[in-house]
C-alpha cells in the first residue's frame, strides 16, 4: 500500500539542524512527510539533524528534492494537493485557509525565508503567521508546528 501523508512539509533549502530535526518529529508525531529541497546548509548524517529528531528518525517518512523544481515533479507524482507558502511578510493570514489532507505546507530558510521569485509566482497562496512587529519571523520549527496543528484542528483530529 502506498504510503498517504496527512500533509506535505517542505523545508525550502533549511540551515540549521536541530529545526529540521524538529520539524520532522512533528511529521511523524501528525502523518506528515517532510521534504528537503537542497541546498542544505548540513549533512543528513548530522548528529544535531539526528539529535532534535530523538528515535524518531526512522519512522519519519522524508525526502530530499534537488531543486524547487524537482519538488515540483515529486509532489505532482504523488497527488500531493494545494502548495502553502508561508512569509513573515506574506498578508494572509493562515488561518483564513481550510486546509486539506494533503496538501503542502512551504517553509523558507531561516536566515533568508523563501526567494522573492518562488513567493511572487505563488502570490495567491502566500499565508502569514501574525506576530508582534519586535521579531522578525518565527522559528522554523515552531512555524511549521503551528501551521500542521492547524491543519489537523481544522479537521477534528489526525483519524
């Protein structure tokens, strides 16, 4: 049987280790797959990745994407459903959305978030997580918790 991911959580080029470890324990912790789109700025071997992620590595389902258009191809082969993006400077609020089984959530690098190109061409599916003016962004981690749990609200639970 075909495995069907209650999401898709795509860490677009992610820098540090522990937040993707992080988010991964949440994708096993909801259903989700995780997608690395490369550059990574750290090995898949790396012990803080593996660390954040504690012993649930190896029931995470996850793949890595050599670019933002190979994702495109990959999440097109698997039926995958609406693309999210998500900008500290997006207008849309995410929780203005209903979101679907499937559908794929899009998280930009820390230090730099999603490339203006990939935002403007995904202008009408651009969300926000509000926040004071005093911080910048959210962590990653945190962000795509957030949004995932949102997710899973809106649909009474993970059955």
């Amino acid at each position: 049987m075909r495995y069907q991911p209650s999401l898709h959580v795509v860490l677009h080029e992610p820098e540090i280790p522990p937040n993707a470890g992080n988010v991964g324990r949440t994708c096993v912790a909801s259903g989700a797959k995780m997608w690395l789109v490369k550059p990574l700025g750290f090995k898949l071997e790396d012990y803080y990745l593996r660390r954040a992620g504690l012993d649930y590595w190896d029931e995470l389902e996850w793949e890595v994407a050599e670019s933002w258009d190979h994702l495109g191809v990959r999440l097109a082969e698997s039926g995958a459903g609406t693309r999210w993006l998500f900008s500290a400077r997006a207008r849309r609020i995410y929780t203005e959305v209903a979101f679907q089984r499937g559908d794929v959530l899009v998280f930009g690098s820390e230090s730099a978030g999603l490339p203006r190109s990939i935002q403007a061409a995904h202008r009408d599916s651009l969300l926000t997580i509000p926040s004071r003016p005093q911080v910048r962004s959210l962590n990653l981690a945190n962000a795509a918790a957030i949004v995932v749990y949102e997710a899973i609200r809106q649909w009474g639970g993970l059955a």
